[in-house]
DNA sequence: GTCTGTGAAACTTTTCACAGCT
DNA sequence: AGCTGTGAAAAGTTTCACAGAC
C-alpha cells in the first residue's frame, strides 16, 4: 500500500516525508474536524480538542501531523487556517478534482446528489451509465452518457477519479477500460475485487461487509465472549460523555 | 478494536480462539467469493484461488482461515460448502440479523433498495425519518416511521444494527438515543466522528474521505514522487492479467 | 507433487512518556 | 503551567519459508 520509502537513515531523497498509510486515512477526518472549528470561529485548537472532534486521540494526531512538519505551537496549539491549508495541500485538493461516476441506479443517483462531494472538493464531471433507458436523462442537472462513449468522455476532459456504481458483474471490465484509458485512482461500491495494476490506486466500498464486521462483533457478545466493562456510563447525561469515537 | 485478548501463552481461556480485527475484516470477502464459486458449481478451492477471487494472497487467507481451526485438506485446498458455513458462523450469521435505517434521504433510499443487504441475511426491519413529509410513505415496501416513535419501535422487536444515513448535524443526538435503547452497532454514513460507549461498535463509511485518500495519492503521482514499476502490463490483454486485487 | 498450517522474522502502527518550546 | 514533537517500547499485522498431510 506504501507509496514511497525511505531507506533506513537516509534523508528524504527526493521530496518531503514518507506519509503512513494509516496517517494519511486520518488526514481526511482531521480537515473535517477543523471545518467544524472554523465555522464555528475558533481560531486555534489544541491536539486534545481536535482529537476528540475528530474520533483519533491526541498522541496519534499529534504523531500524524508530524509527519507533515512542525507547525504547531508549544503551549497554544495549531492554527486552524494554517493546519487546514496544510492538510489541504498534503491531500492534493488545491487542486478541485473530477469525478466521473459509472453506474446511475439507485446508488449512483444517491451518490450523485450527495453534497458531501461538492462541498468538499470534487466535481461530478460526467454520468455514464450503460441502460439506455437512464442514458440522456439528466440526474442532478447532469446528462447521463452512454458506457460506449466512455472513452471519449475521458479524452474530452482531465479526470482524476472514476467512482464505480455498477452491477458486480460488469464491474471488472469497466475498470480495465478505465486502466486501459489512464484513469489511476478508482472508488469501487460493487461488491467485487477489482483487479488492477499496481499503479492504478483501488478504493473498495463493501456495504454488505460492513454489516458483517458488526454482526461478529454482536455474535462474540451473544455469547458471553465480550471482555468487561459492559453498560458503563450508559446511564450518564451526554454532557458527561467521554467515550471513544469512531 | 480487539475483543478478547489471551495472555501469551496460555490456552484460549473461555471459548475458542481470538481472531484479529483484520482478519475479521477480510472474511466477509472471503464469503463473497465463495458464494461465487458457490454458484459456478465448484466444490473444492485452493487458498490460491479463494484468495485471487477475493482480493488477498495466498499467505494472508491460510493464516486468517488457521484462526478459525483447520478445516483444510492438504494437497486439495477447502470444501467450498464447509467453509461458506464457517464462515457464516464465525461472522454471527447463522441468524438473519435485523437492522433499523435511520434517514432517508438520497442515500437512505439507496440503502433501502441495496440488493446486497437482503441477499447476504440482513432484513431491514424499519425505516425511520424525521421529515413528516416523508413519514407515513413507503419507501421499497416498508413505512417510514417517525424517529419520535424510535424508542417504540426499537422496543417493539429485537434489532442487531442500526444504519444512520441522517444529516451530520443530528447524527450524534440519534446515536445517544440508540444507545440508550441498547443498540450495541452501528454504522454511521453521516460525516461525523460518532462518540459512544465502548460496548457500542461503531463503523463510519466517510464518502467524501475516500475520495480525500485517493486524491492524495493522485498528488503523489502528480509531483513525481510515485516509484517505478508505472505503466507495468498496461497494455496485456484481460486474460493475462496478474495484478493485485483491491 | 500439491497444498495446508504455522512458527519465526519483518514490517507497520499505536502507545507511552518526556524533553523542550512558549 | 500548558502543549507540541518525537524517540523508544509495545502491539498488531503481514510476509516468509518450510514441515507435514494428502
């Protein structure tokens, strides 16, 4: 999963620092904590306050950000500009990103009018969808094209992700004509493992698998393999909470 | 994120054996890709296969089966059907587990009409909005409840799960209240790092975060910092295809 | 010969604890 | 006094390689 390495040592070799996968996939819950700070006025924040509104705890924020520098301040804390400039930057989203999105039944339109992605970054460029009873139909106020011109649509204009919301059965062979046409960066939703090369970066969205981890985990309390500390503080007013996030 | 840990040494104290939180992870794909050899009528797989067919290698698979027992025959590989059922056991779904949406909104709706829930043993028991516009309609065959009536329903029969598709900003205060109810899983679509006990296990999907992660590595491609091996097999036909699975 | 099961090694990630700056 | 930055230790995970069953 690693991008780059460092032999042990030796200084950056060609551009800043080595980002750990793990820290990397925090980044994002970060920047969304310091939106938060922001609109709310707050100008600095400690690692404990951003931490807790960011469900980590403050020695890994605090080993995370040092991976990109040193720009807190001892005693104070970390500007919340400055920080979200910076993680900002180390996510690459200075740049706004293209999405296009393949697949427009029931998730895709879901995900297609989800605000989430505008607000934060990412253009839906086009809709492709291969029934020809959804293509040139317009969802969100954008025209639904057709599988066949896939292609073409990525020869028309940059795209930077392809986000994936199609039957399991066709999903493999979309992805390599993706591949096969440059795309490097893939969100998949169908509940399929893609195969793709090493350069090209595949995100898997399994909503079924999610639900799995969760009924293992509701098993192994069903019976009785659940270690302590049950029901505690469950009868606490919310204003005395001081549980983990997720 | 462990449940139970042993002391080095000595033996499984109460049940059978402790399995890593990313095993876990990875039996759900396992299942997925076994019901697809399932369903091509084969009854025996090897760790290679089982493990191309769902994303893994070899190694990872023998080492995650080894926790839950061997059930493997040496110079065969696994009986499909076997090891479909203990997996389905280890994972808690024996039981067809029932779960509670909460919000249906554009992507409520689509979680509503996922095929992959049913399919893989979870029943959505009720669907639950705040919006009296669209409480008393149906929504793919259910009623959408009103939340007021969420203590109600989640008293009125037994639920495993509780989906949360709801905006950020209620998000916590409906968790509050299924945790008081008992609910004991959860998975959070709204972005928003959820506190709760931690008897409580919850999941988050960050849409937007998974497009965040991609972008970053599209940024480390961008400025050069990627490392060789780009463009590999780019141009081999499907079928000779050897990457790695997502 | 083939393929599983598993210790041991390598690597990654998290936690701890405290020096050092403001 | 308060909070960051970071080495060092601990924990968790993946990879390796091979003994042993079929």
């Amino acid at each position: 999963m690693s991008i780059r390495r460092e032999t042990a040592g030796s200084g950056a070799a060609i551009g800043e620092a080595v980002i750990p996968d793990a820290t990397v996939a925090r980044l994002a819950n970060y920047l969304r904590a310091l939106t938060g700070f922001a609109d709310q006025g707050v100008s600095t924040v400690s690692s404990d306050a951003l931490a807790a509104a960011a469900g980590a705890n403050s020695a890994v924020l605090r080993k995370d950000l040092s991976y990109l520098g040193s720009y807190g301040i001892r005693g104070v804390g970390y500007d919340v500009d400055t920080l979200t400039l910076l993680i900002s930057r180390t996510l690459g989203l200075a740049a706004h990103r293209s999405v296009v999105l393949i697949g427009v039944g029931n998730l895709g339109q879901a995900l297609a009018g989800y605000a989430g992605f505008s607000s934060r970054g990412f253009e839906i460029a086009a809709l492709i969808d291969a029934d020809q009873q959804r293509v040139g139909t317009h969802i969100c106020g954008l025209r639904v094209h057709d599988i066949g011109d896939l292609e073409l649509i990525l020869a028309a204009q940059p795209i930077d992700i392809a986000v994936l919301a199609t039957p399991a059965a066709v999903t493999q062979e979309i992805c390599d004509r993706l591949v096969s046409a440059g795309v490097t960066s893939i969100l998949n939703f169908a509940p399929i493992a893609l195969a793709a090369p090493s350069h090209v970066e595949v995100r898997q969205v399994d909503l079924a698998a999610e639900l799995q981890i969760l009924s293992f985990h509701e098993h192994q309390k069903e019976n009785g393999l659940y270690n302590a500390e049950q029901e505690k503080a469950k009868t606490l007013p919310p204003s005395e909470r001081h549980w983990a996030r997720a």
